[in-house]
C-alpha cells in the first residue's frame, strides 16, 4: 500500500496525468505500471507531464472558471449522442404519461 500511497501522491503533485487518462490516452493502470517500473524521477514522464508553466496557467483557469474553447470541444466530442437521445425520448414519454393522467 505504501507505493500506492506513493503514486497517488505523485498525481497529486503533477496534475496533468488527470488530462492524459480523461481523454482515453492512458489508463491510471498503465500510469501506475510506470510509476512501479521507472519511480517519479524517470524522463519518461515527460510527455505526460509537460512543464511546469502550462499547469500552473491551467489550473489558474480551472479555479476561476474559465473554459477554453478547446475544453468545450472535447467535452462535446465525449458526449454520446445516443444516450443523450435515449434520455430525451424518456422524459418525453414520462411528460407524455403525466398528461393522460392530468
């Protein structure tokens, strides 16, 4: 349990793991796999964690709100069309059976 302590220590600290996994790159399997083979120190981190700069700023415009257009993207190219209908079609249904009793 110590590593596991360990690794989610080290996500803590470097916060742009959490972009890699919300857009299906990675898996925290896979980033937990190489913490336990490399350690926090490896080079092998840099591409997931970028610089120190680009978090600090991204973190600054998660705390006061700010999405950029690119995060509107994203999170409506995440989006399924197919549930998001299904869910409509139910509460149509349910409006629709409210009005017979009404």
């Amino acid at each position: 349990m110590e590593k596991l302590d360990a690794f989610k220590d080290f996500v803590k600290n470097n916060p742009g793991l959490i972009k890699h996994v919300k857009s299906n790159e990675m898996t925290w399997q896979k980033f937990y796999e190489i913490y336990d083979l490399y350690g926090a120190d490896d080079n092998i981190w840099k591409p997931y964690i970028g610089n120190q700069t680009s978090q600090v700023r991204n973190a600054a415009a998660a705390t006061t709100g700010a999405l950029g257009i690119n995060e509107i993207l994203n999170w409506f190219k995440s989006v399924d069309v197919d549930t998001v209908q299904s869910g409509i079609n139910n509460v149509q249904r349910v409006l629709g059976v409210l009005q017979d009793f009404t």
